[in-house]
C-alpha cells in the first residue's frame, strides 16, 4: 500500500465516526421535531434528571457544588444537581425548536430584564462585550439580542464533528446573529472589527482553559479566559453581565446586569487579572443567585500545581502570587 494511500485511511476512518456520530444526532433532533415545543423539552427534561442524572459526570458536578456550597447539606446539593440534569435535558430536546424561540409575540418564549442596562451601556458609543456562561439554554442570549435589534457577532467553539457543527452555525445564524466566530486568531481579527465598528460580542467566559489566567472564582483559583479584559483594556469596550435563567419549561428571562467599570492601572499584567476577576465575580454572582442554572459538570478548577501556559497568565498569576505574599496583602 502506498504512503497516500495509507495516509488516507485515518481520514477515512474519521468522516466515518463523524457520519455515525451525525446520524445519532440527526435522529435524536428528528425524534424532538416529532413533539411540539413544550412536549419536547418536557420530555428532554425527564431524560435529563432520569437518566443523565446517573452519568459519570454527576460526579465531577457533586464535587464542584460540595467545594462552592459546603455549608449546603447533601440533599440541598443533589436537588439543584437533578435541576441542572432537568434543564440540559430540555436543552438538548429545544435545539430542534430553536426557531420558535422569540421575545415577540403575545406568550413570548423569552422575557427580557434590565433593558436599561443595556441602554445606558450602547448610550456610551462604543463596541460592547456581553460576557454569559453556561445558563439555562445558553443559545437564547445571542437570539434575544439580535431580535431586540443588538448588532454584533456570537463567539463560539466548534464542537467536533463537522455535520453536526455546520448544523448548529445554520441554526443560530437562522434566529439570531449572521455573524457566528470561531474562537482563534481569525476570529480575534473580526472580534477586533465589530468592536471598533461599536457591535456587540456575546461571549461565554465561564469555561477552563489552560491558556487563560487564575483568577478566583467561587473562592478558588480558576483558569479563565483574559480575552475579555484584554479587548475591554485596549479598545476602551464596555463589559455587560448578562444572565439567562429557565423560567419554567421552555420559557426564559435574560437579564442585563450593571456594566462593569474599571479604571486602569498602567500595569498590564495587573489590570488583566483584576478585570477578569471581576468578570468571576458578576458570573459568579448569576450563579448564586439560581444555582440550578450553571453547568457544573465543566472541569472548570485546574489541578494542583497546573499552571498557565499563555505568556499573559503567567505574568497574571505571578502578579496574583506577589499580592499574595506582600505584607499588604497579609494584613
């Protein structure tokens, strides 16, 4: 067999797995399509607090919630575990209707909150970044704001398999913002242009990543993106909290929080870690509010003795570490 031709049974083999990885989830969107709205998610939150409930991945959830709500009994914990369960359950089933997810009309599936948030933000001129996390059905925030007429780009993660990603692309830009970006430097490259061009970004900030900065989060280190503060900081954006929270079925409420304020110190590496802790406490503040509507299955709390790998986080986290030992800090 020739090098080519050996070469090409890896790639072979993977549009394989993605093909039957798409059928499975083709047939499961097909099986939701089946039911109207409501039954669909109410049937996908049944699997979800039945049977996803006793996934492997309600381990790392327990130890998360135990770490961020010791003082919770176990009982407390495992109700807003079965509602977290209940709510990515009802997610999974409302991808196949997120075309009827709007906040017009006279039972709108989305209510919207602190409008004058938002406002007094746009009201400053320039580009806005609307920081999230993995609440409720995190897909709402980005078609609420294009549908009250918020201009800008969604920033997102290609999931792996590529029938199923273009899928997804398809099914955002339908309902809600045209401009979909890949997170990488192509993307940047167009954060950077609709932001200048006074756009908005809806970002989700609540995932680890290694190449981020440690930066507290439910009283723990927690390896996060500097992006946000790192645009805020050199184009002069405004940073808008917004939170989205399952009113009950597929019903919704996004809320726009206060904008985040910072005045810059000069010290680049300082600013960044200041800001993007204040990025973990207005999520963080969200989360304790309805516990129930964060994802804690995330690895979002790295390992002892992990540490940054991007040049900016370790300058982050070797200024956080020097704050920590001065007698400034200690006192």
């Amino acid at each position: 067999m020739s090098r080519r031709a050996t070469s090409s049974v890896p790639r072979l083999l993977a549009t394989l797995r993605y093909a039957i990885e798409a059928g499975v989830f083709f047939s499961v969107i097909g099986f939701f399509r089946l039911f109207p709205l409501d039954a669909a998610s109410a049937i996908g939150g049944w699997w979800g607090r039945t049977l996803f409930y006793r996934s492997h991945l309600s381990t790392r959830a327990r130890e998360n919630l135990l770490a961020a709500y010791p003082e919770l009994t176990g009982g407390e914990r495992e109700t807003i575990l079965r509602e977290m369960w209940d709510s990515l359950g009802r997610n999974i089933a409302e991808y196949a209707h997120l075309g009827n997810m709007s906040i017009r009309g006279e039972r709108p599936r989305i209510a919207l909150a602190g409008l004058e948030n938002y406002e007094k933000a746009a009201s400053r001129g320039k580009g806005i970044i609307c920081i999230s996390a993995h609440f409720a059905n995190w897909e709402i925030l980005p078609l609420a704001a294009a549908q009250y007429g918020v201009e800008g780009g969604a920033v997102y993660r290609p999931v792996n398999n590529p029938f199923v990603d273009r899928w997804l692309v398809r099914r955002r830009q339908a309902n809600g913002p045209k401009e979909q970006i890949v997170k990488g430097a192509q993307g940047t490259r167009r954060i950077f242009t609709l932001l200048r061009a006074c756009k908005a970004i809806f970002m989700l900030v609540d995932q680890k990543t290694n190449e981020g900065v440690a930066a507290p989060f439910f009283g723990r280190d927690a390896m996060t993106t500097p992006t946000p503060a790192a645009l805020a900081l050199k184009l002069g954006v405004v940073l808008l909290p917004i939170s989205n929270e399952r009113l009950g079925g597929a019903r919704f409420r996004v809320t726009a929080h206060p904008a985040i304020d910072f005045v810059p110190s000069g010290d680049h590496a300082r600013d960044v870690l200041a800001l993007t802790t204040r990025i973990n406490e207005a999520i963080e503040t969200c989360v304790r509010y309805r516990p129930s509507q964060w994802l804690w299955i995330h690895r979002r709390w790295p390992k002892p003795g992990e540490s940054p790998r991007s040049r900016r986080g370790r300058q982050a986290q070797a200024f956080s570490g020097q704050a920590e030992a001065s007698p400034e800090h200690s006192s």
